[in-house]
C-alpha cells in the first residue's frame, strides 16, 4: 500500500477546478492524497516553476512544454521534452509561404524556429518530430475576434 500525504487544499484550488466561491469554506482545510497524486502535484509545481524561468529568461509571455514517450527507454513513462514559444508574424508567415508547396516542412521550420530549449530529439528524429504535429495547433492558434457592421 502506498504512502499518503497530507495537502492543504486552499491551495489547490484553482488547479483541481473548484470553484473559487468556495476557498473561503476550505481554506486550511487538509486532505490525504495518494503518494502517486502527491508525486503528481509536486511535479507539476516544478513544471509550472521551470515555466516561468523559461517566460523570463525568453521575455515571452508563454512557453508551451512538448513532451514525446520515448518508448526506447527501460523507464515506465519515460518522456523527453522540448520548451517552445507561439511563433512572430514573421515566423508563421514563412511557415505558411513553405507549407504550401510542402505542409511538413512547413512545420519543420516552424517547429525549429519556435524551439527554446530541451531535447533536440524532437527536431531531428522523424518518430519524435511526427508525434509533436499534431500538438503544434495550439501555438498557431489565434484569439477570438469579431468585426461589427453598422
């Protein structure tokens, strides 16, 4: 059986979705969590920490974190990871003008353009870098807008 740990959930709030109407109901209020779920939270809080390093030492005002199993490695869960940024106008423009003749290597460049650090994997091995397109939606991505008539 596993360790528990005990976890202040004021705290957690905003994380695990609880509506914020009810901090003041639970503030100081502790719970016992799995080991597992304490590894969980703990992990995310280094993340989250490393995040706002990146943000900082770029001037970004987000990173985005891109993680590929490396199912080559002994470990269970065994991920590598690469920190990336939204592109420029100048970046996605020359993504789109590459991508129309050729849609991956469109990517490619966006992808290389847009890396900050980590696993260069993730550029340069084909397995690594085909499992990371389909995520790469969420940097191109644009707000929502609107235009009005009257």
């Amino acid at each position: 059986m596993s360790k528990n740990t005990y976890i202040q959930i004021g705290n957690y709030i905003n994380k695990l979705g609880i509506m914020s109407d009810l901090k003041s109901d639970i503030e100081g209020v502790e719970v016992e969590i799995s080991a597992e779920d304490a590894k969980f939270i703990e992990e995310q809080e280094l993340l989250e920490a490393e995040a706002e390093k990146i943000k900082k030492r770029y001037k970004i005002k987000k990173a985005f974190l891109l993680e590929v199993e490396d199912e080559d490695l002994e470990e269970k869960d065994a991920w590598i990871k690469a920190w990336i940024r939204k592109p420029t106008l100048k970046e996605f423009s020359a993504f789109s003008k590459i991508a129309q003749n050729d849609n991956i290597g469109g990517l490619k460049v966006l992808l290389t353009n847009v890396f900050l650090e980590g696993d260069k994997r993730i550029l340069d091995d084909d397995d690594f870098f085909l499992s990371v397109l389909p995520q790469l939606e969420a940097i191109v991505s644009v707000q929502a807008s609107r235009i009005k008539k009257f």
